[in-house]
C-alpha cells in the first residue's frame, strides 16, 4: 500500500519510471533532455490527441509503465494516476496540459537534483531506482 507521506515520492518516480523516460536514463540528465523526452511521453500518453492527459489517459499510461521490468498492478497504477493528476492539475479542471505536465517534470528533476546543478549525476539516479524499487514492490519509498 501506498502511504501517505510516500504519495509524492512515489508518483514522481512513478513519473521518472516511464519507458520513454526511464529512472535509469536519469544519469546525466539536464532538465533540457528531461524535457525533450517528456515530450514524446505527452504525445504518446495523450491518446485521443486532444492536447491534454485526461485521468484515464494518464491510467492507461501508468499501467504499462514498468519500474525495473515490472509493472504496477491495476489498483497500484490507478492509484499512482490519481496522485500525479491531484500534483499536476494546477487549474483542476480534471486534465493535465502540456503546461502542467512541464511544471510537474520540472518539480520532478528538481526533486531529484539533490544537489541543484541542473543535472541528475550517477549517484542522484541511484537514489531515485531504490525509490522506484519501493513503488514496485508496493511499498514506501525510502525516507530521507
Ligand atoms: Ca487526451
Ligand atoms: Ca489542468
């Protein structure tokens, strides 16, 4: 089960851990690279092509993600839906924009560049696949 205090955690890395932009493609990721592949996940996330991710759009997406070769179970992946659309719907209109998804990438890559320098080293990689080793097993992600 997904705790509380670990629902962020585990819905950036939820984020991070798409096949298109895989926690373990974040060594040596600028926030510019970051973002260039979160483009094509938009689009290919956004499945009736409407320009927005609505919650549906974003569960169908979360279901195939897989962290370290598994992918989350149905009510994991709903769950996980639910929470990047309750952190990224800045407007509440239901839907995630290309916008809002670039806000929440950018909170993401901040959440992960430990130490501020606009990349995310080897090291920062490492400690976000432990956290994504906890989403996958259902479990917290290790606390700070
Ligand atoms: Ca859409
Ligand atoms: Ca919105």
């Amino acid at each position: 089960m997904l705790r509380t205090h670990t629902t962020l955690a585990a819905a950036l890395v939820a984020l991070l851990a798409t096949p298109a932009l895989t926690v373990a493609a974040m060594g040596q990721e600028t926030r510019a690279t970051a973002t260039a592949k979160l483009d094509s996940e938009f689009a290919a996330s956004d499945t009736n092509k409407d320009g927005y991710l609505s919650l549906a759009e974003l569960e169908g997406r979360v279901a195939k993600m897989k962290i370290r070769g598994k992918t989350l179970d149905a009510v994991h992946a709903k769950r996980v839906a639910a929470l990047v659309m309750a952190r990224g719907d800045l407007d509440k209109d239901g839907r995630l924009s290309r916008a809002e998804s670039d806000q929440l990438m950018g909170a993401v890559f901040s959440a992960y560049d430990l130490n501020h320098d606009g990349k995310v080293d080897a090291a920062e990689a490492a400690r976000a696949r432990a956290m994504a080793d906890g989403v996958a097993k259902g479990g917290a992600a290790p606390k700070k």
